[in-house]
C-alpha cells in the first residue's frame, strides 16, 4: 500500500502551482521570489519543506532551490532542532517530531538571496471520539410511535474537542492502486460548519420510492437541510459545537421524518459521496450504544486497506492557508469572471518571501464499518 504525503494530497487537490499562489509584479523584468511550503505534522518523524522561487511574468524563475541553510527551532523548549538537508527539486527534510502544543520557528538564509522567517504552533492532541456505528432511530408515521432501529454510519463526537480548527475529509480506497483519494463531495448535518465551499446542492428527495426502513430513508432524516461541501468540511470551534434539533420537519405523503436521535447533542454524521465506502471490520459488528465511545490517536496516515474519514487538526496559519487556497481554486474554476483578474494574494506567513508554516494533527477514523450493516434488519 502506499499513500500520498498529506501536504502533497491537499495542496495538489485544489491549489494552483507555486508560482500562481502568489502573483509577483507586472513588471517583466521583476526578479522572481522565494516561496516555503512547510506543513509541520505530527506524529512523523521527519518533516518536509519545499523551496523554489517564483514564476515572474517574463517566464524566468520556479526552479527549486538547493543552496540554502534552513534552521528548525522549538521555541517552547528553547532549542534547536537543526537544519533541513536537501533532497533534490527544491525539497528538503529534517528527521524531527514536534510537540504537539509547542511553537516553532523557521529561519531561511538563501544563498545570494533573502532571509526569511516564520513561526507557527502545533495544534492540541484530542481525544477524537466516535461510535463505529451508530444505532438511530426514526419514527415511522405521525401516526404511529413505534420506533425501529436503523444501523447506520459512524457517529463523530466533539464535546472532547477544543478551538484548533477542524477539517474534515474522506478518502476513497482504490484496491486496484493501493491508494486513496479525497472523494470530491460531502456532506454533514453539523450546524457550524463554514459554508465558504458549499457545491453541489443537497441531497436527493428519496420521492414516492421512499422506505422508512432503508439507508435512503435514514440518510433522508438526517441530511435534509444539509448541501454537499467541496472536498472539505471545515468547523472553526469543534469544541463549542452544539447540535439543536431542526424547528421544523419535512413531510413526504404520511411519512413525517423528524432528526435522528442520538445520545450525546455534540455529535454529528456525515455522508461522503462515494460508491464503495466500506471497511470490513467484523469486531465492530458486536460493538453496541452501551459500550463506551472508541477513540482514535492521531496518525501519519491510514493504518488499513479501506475508505476513511480524516480529522485534521490546524494550527491558526495553515487553516487560513487553506481556506483562502480552496476560495482562490473556487473563484478561479466558477462562472465569475471577475476571478480571472483577481491580483489578490492567498494568505501567508512567510516573513521575507511567500508561502506557507504551518501545522496540522490528523486521525484517521472509520465511516460504514462493514456492507452487513447496511441492512436495517441485520442483528
């Protein structure tokens, strides 16, 4: 198996090449500049940085940079952690794991360049909590109180969270390649999340077809006032996140469906849009609503063959990095022509030249645990 680094899996998604993210000046004969690109990640123990120079509009620059002293220091310990070596293309590592909690400093000496610097600091660890699935339930008629029980997809709680900002995303797994891919829509019905992605509309009316006891129906209940998102969800304060239940329900002929109910109000589901979502876990299938909370810990990448849902924890500067890289990718492939004259830079932290230090945390987590689950009726 093999799997793309997460920095090169985000940012090649949806971001434009390095020497579009910053436009450099009109004049042609403008000498190019420098970019960084460093996503500090933890729990890896080497961390990676890329180092090129700008594209001006004469064509000249955008090659890698390989003559350079790049110093990595702990600012909370008070130490240095040495120097990056170079790799080759304008990449360079050092063999390093942060502190989750500590902020770091990055100073660049280029030769015959610039100086630049940045600092950036290293999100909380959580303890990132979910019900591998989650027993719902939805009433059958207005007329009728009986309830029937429903297995549906995993459940992700947020009362353990705190203020680091929170992406989320799913990876589609290809066994043919061995690799995974970020599936292009999702959706959640999580209140808080930021609408600045929103595409793609809702989800499908189960019409005059629907059937209470089927994951249609399910996913009806629980995503009706949703809209998919693209590629990514991001909740600026999962720790603060509050579930309130919706004022008002969507009826269909006698059917009234009302919202899922669930155990904890800090929780929520998502639905990625994606045809094989499955992982066959068969310890999950004894797992049950009187068993306590699974906990994931935060990883380099999947630990299984199979489809997942990333949690991916920013420290402040990365988060603004991507917001304002997916807006820019948005603008620039939407019907607004004015986005074609868009001079405005995505945001960065890049002291003396462009680009991005940041950090980010990420667990891995299961959506549908197994196909057998699928069906209402399994016990």
């Amino acid at each position: 198996m093999s799997l793309r680094p997460l920095f090169f899996l985000l940012c090649t998604s949806f971001m434009l090449p390095a020497s579009c993210v910053r436009p450099t000046a009109l004049d042609p004969k403008a000498e190019p500049e420098v970019i960084v690109n460093c996503v500090l990640k933890y729990p890896q123990q080497e961390q990676e940085l890329t180092l090129c120079y700008t594209t001006s509009p004469s064509g000249t620059g955008g090659e890698g940079i390989d003559a350079a002293i790049l110093v990595l220091r702990d600012e909370t310990a008070g130490e240095t952690l040495g120097e990056f070596s170079y790799q080759g293309g304008g990449r360079w590592v050092i063999p390093a794991t942060v502190v989750p909690g500590h902020r770091y400093s990055l100073h660049i000496d280029v030769a015959g360049g610039p100086s630049l610097e940045a600092s950036t600091t290293v999100p909380t660890i959580y303890e990132v909590k979910y019900e591998p699935w989650s027993t719902s339930r939805v009433l059958v008629s207005q007329y009728d109180s009986d309830y029937f029980t429903v297995k549906s997809s995993s459940c992700y709680h947020t009362e353990f969270l705190g203020e680091d900002a929170l992406w989320v995303y799913a990876l589609s797994y290809d066994p043919a390649t061995s690799c995974w891919n970020i599936v292009d829509r999702i959706m959640t019905e999580c209140q808080s999340v930021d609408p600045f992605n929103q595409r793609g509309g809702a989800l499908d009316h189960p019409g005059q077809s629907y059937v209470p006891k089927s994951i249609l129906g399910w996913k009806y209940a629980t995503f009706r006032e949703a809209v998919f998102h693209y590629r990514y969800l991001r909740i600026p304060l999962p720790g603060q996140y509050q579930y309130v239940e919706p004022s008002s329900f969507q009826k269909l002929t006698n059917w009234e469906i009302p919202s899922i109910t669930r155990s904890s109000t800090t929780s929520f589901f998502l639905e990625p849009e994606v045809e094989e979502p499955y992982i066959a876990q068969e310890e999950w299938e004894s797992w049950s609503k009187d068993h306590p909370l699974l906990s994931a810990l935060p990883s380099a990448g999947p630990q299984q063959p199979g489809s997942q849902v990333v949690f991916m924890f920013c420290s402040e500067e990365y988060d603004r990095y991507l917001k304002g890289s997916l807006s820019y990718y948005l603008r620039q492939n939407s019907d607004d022509i004015t986005a074609i004259y868009d001079r405005s830079n995505v945001y960065g932290n890049i002291q003396g030249g462009h680009g991005i230090f940041g950090a980010c945390i990420s667990y891995y987590l299961p959506w549908f645990p197994s196909r057998r689950m699928m069906d209402p009726l399994y016990e």
